[in-house]
C-alpha cells in the first residue's frame, strides 16, 4: 500500500479535530447517498414506464402496417402472400377503420370500430384476447328462415359506460348512411355482444370496438376492399428495417410504417423527460459535491501542519494532492455505495407493494412500474465519481500549494 492510500484512509476514518468537518464531511456522504437513491428509483420507474407502454402498444397495435396511397386497396390477399414471403414477417392480417356510435338501452358512446379478420387477426393482435375475436365468427346454420346476427366485441370500459353485457344488444350507427328525400340519413345495424376484452391500455378499452371484416366492408361502403394491412415482425424492435424493406419492394402506391413511427413523439417525449429529470436530480448529488470541498478545504486547514511535515519529509506536490483526493473519493464511494443500495430497495418496494394509485383513464398504468436498467445505475454512479472528483481537485491544489516551512512555523 503507498502512503498516500495509507493517510488518505486514515484521514477519511480518523474523528477530526473540530467537530464541525466532521458534520459537514458527514452531511456529504448523507447526501451523496440520497442523490443517488432518488435518481435510481425515479430513473428506475421512468425506464419501467417506457418498457411497460412499449410492451402495451405493441400488444394492441401492428408492429408494421401497409397502405395504399388513393383508390381502393382490394390487391390485399395479394400484397398479404407477398408480404409474409419476406423475412423476418411472422403474421400479416387485414383491417379496416371506421368511426361509429354505439348505442345500447342505457348509454350511447362514440368508438372506433375496427374491422378484422378473426383467423389471422390473433397472431397479430396479442393483448386481445382471441377467444375474443374468436367469437366475430358468426355461427353456422343450414336454416334460411334464421338471420344470423352479426357480433362485435369491444373493451371492458366502452363495454360497463353502455351497461352492456356478453350476449346483449348494441345498435351500430355509422355517419355514411342513404340518401333520401330528406337528405342524408344515418345507417343503423343491430349487433349481438360476443366477447369483452381488455387490451392493457385505457384508452383502446374506452373507445375500441372489433366487428368482422366483412361486416365493417359493409358498413364502410368499401366492397371487398381493406385499409391496410397490419404486420407482426419476429423482432419488434427491427421493425423500421423490415418496414424500409418492405416499402422499397413494394414501392408506389403503397406506404409502409412501423410502430416507432406511429408513436415516435410519445417515446421522444419519455426520453426527453428521463434526460431532464436526470439532470434536476443530478444537483442533489452536486450539492453534496460542495459539502465535500468544503470538508477537504476545512481539512487542509486543520492538517497543514501535518502537511508540511510531509513535505519536509520528502512528499512531493502530487503525493499530497493525491491524498486530498482519495479521501473526496473515499466519502464519495461510501455515500454512492449506500445510496445504491437505498435505490435498490426503494426499487424492490415499489415493484412488490402498491404505494399509490394512479388513475387509469390518465396514466397507461394504474401501479408505477419499475425496471431497473444496469446502464442508468452505472451513468449515476460514473456521474457522482465525475462530480466529486471535480468538487475534490481545488482543495488538494490547495494542499499540494501550502509553503512547509510557513505550515511548521505557524503551527
């Protein structure tokens, strides 16, 4: 061990000689520790959140879908074989979007219905339950004298504001009606309730309604005609490659996007809140990066004539300047070791005890959800070394500086 290590350590355990460095030296490491405790646990539930709405979105929406620019898209079953001909393309199905109101005894609701096929659409659609869109089918019968009723599903809460139930009657009203004499006139259809799902995500269970392919062709006026295809990838997050693929394939008149895309100014918005988080919480740490060159100065104060006997001994300006630093080092390393492991528990108790409730039709989750990331822990950790070291640097210059023969005199 060079003697350097050896007073640096000891300076750091030993008592100090006025009480007041060792409270500031003291509220340092307190601080330091709190710092980094709070930047894991916020940084740490910000991550969960960005994984945990990454993991809803991509459970209710394609991870890529294919349009048509102008006239009808009626190639689909076409495009859809060649389509799932391309690597890395796990499913494909067809969809179409509409806006409808919903009408039933007790409610009325605006929804956006959205027809899909029910064979293909659960190897796309994952946080929808398929015994859900299973039940679009509509039953067979050999008797003509029987009208079969076409079905529709929708999401739990679209579903408890019209105080419907599986089975139950719902009027579909589409905006595209008939004319007549009197002008333009709503369509209205009957469907029967099949199936209640929930996608994970507030706002599709509000306002998303599922009905057969063929039904919503007929609402929509369209023929055998689709609005897009939507496509599930065998990695989600090479999706905007396979989309780049697939649109210079295709080419005109098709476009193509993904997931990213879709949602690029949510994740942006997330990413740009973790950064300015990060740095309001950063000035904990700063601040204790103060008490520690506060303390160190102190100490110089206290230790000069310690330091000048070092001098006269042969110490040279870069050995006492090393051992200023170490000690900031020192208290900088206890109070991050202390504040990570703070972190790590607030973290373990945020994810197994549901301190609050948050309201679900304005966040996407109703519990904060936590994910510690191995990366944020080492860029707080990297960040507090940064700052402590820079906070160390000015007292051990000043150390380094001190004339031995004025520090023996004097003292």
């Amino acid at each position: 061990m060079s003697f350097e290590v050896f007073i640096a350590g000891r300076y750091t355990r030993v008592k100090q000689k006025y009480a007041f460095t060792s409270l500031i030296s003291f509220l340092s490491v307190v601080g330091i520790a709190v710092g980094v405790m709070v930047l894991i646990a916020v940084i740490s539930v910000m991550s969960g959140a960005e994984k945990d709405l990454r993991s809803r979105i991509l459970g209710v929406a394609a991870q890529v879908i294919v349009m048509r620019y102008g006239g009808p898209f009626t190639d689909y079953s076409q495009t859809m074989d060649k389509l799932e001909s391309f690597e890395n393309v796990e499913a494909t199905t067809p969809f179409i979007y509409a806006q409808a109101m919903l009408r039933s005894a007790k409610g009325v609701s605006m929804a956006t219905i959205k027809g899909v096929d029910p064979e293909s659409a659960g190897n796309v659609i994952r946080n929808v339950n398929n015994l859900a869109i299973a039940s679009l089918e509509k039953p067979e019968t050999h008797d003509p004298s029987i009208r079969s009723i076409p079905r529709i599903t929708m999401g739990k809460v679209l579903a408890d504001n019209l105080k419907l139930k599986k089975g139950d009657l719902v009027t579909l009203i589409s905006p595209r009606g008939y004319a007549t004499g009197a002008g333009l006139m709503p369509s209205m259809k009957h469907f029967e309730l099949s199936g209640i799902f929930d996608a994970g995500m507030y706002d599709f269970n509000k306002s998303f309604a599922l009905i057969h392919l063929k039904d919503a062709q007929a609402l929509a006026g369209i023929g055998d005609a689709v609005s897009g295809v939507e496509i599930r990838t065998t990695d989600a997050f090479k999706a905007h490659d396979i989309a780049q693929k697939i649109a210079d394939q295709l080419g005109f008149p098709y476009w193509v996007r993904d997931w990213m895309q879709m949602n690029r100014n949510l994740f942006a918005s997330l990413k740009l809140q973790k950064i300015v988080m990060f740095i309001i919480l950063i000035l904990i740490i700063l601040v204790a990066a103060f008490n520690i060159a506060t303390a160190l100065i102190m100490n110089v104060t206290e230790k000069t004539r310690a330091i000048s006997i070092m001098k006269a001994m042969g110490a040279t300006n870069r050995s006492i300047r090393k051992i200023f630093v170490m000690k900031g080092l020192a208290l900088s390393s206890i109070g991050t070791a202390i504040g990570v492991i703070l972190g790590f528990g607030v973290c373990l108790l945020l994810k197994n005890y549901q301190f609050i409730d948050l309201p679900e039709d304005i966040y996407y989750f109703s519990r904060l959800p936590v994910q510690i990331e191995l990366l944020d822990v080492l860029v707080v950790v990297a960040a507090t070394f940064l700052l402590c070291l820079l906070a160390s640097l000015y007292p051990a210059h000043r150390a380094a500086k001190l004339n031995p023969v004025d520090g023996i005199r004097f003292n």
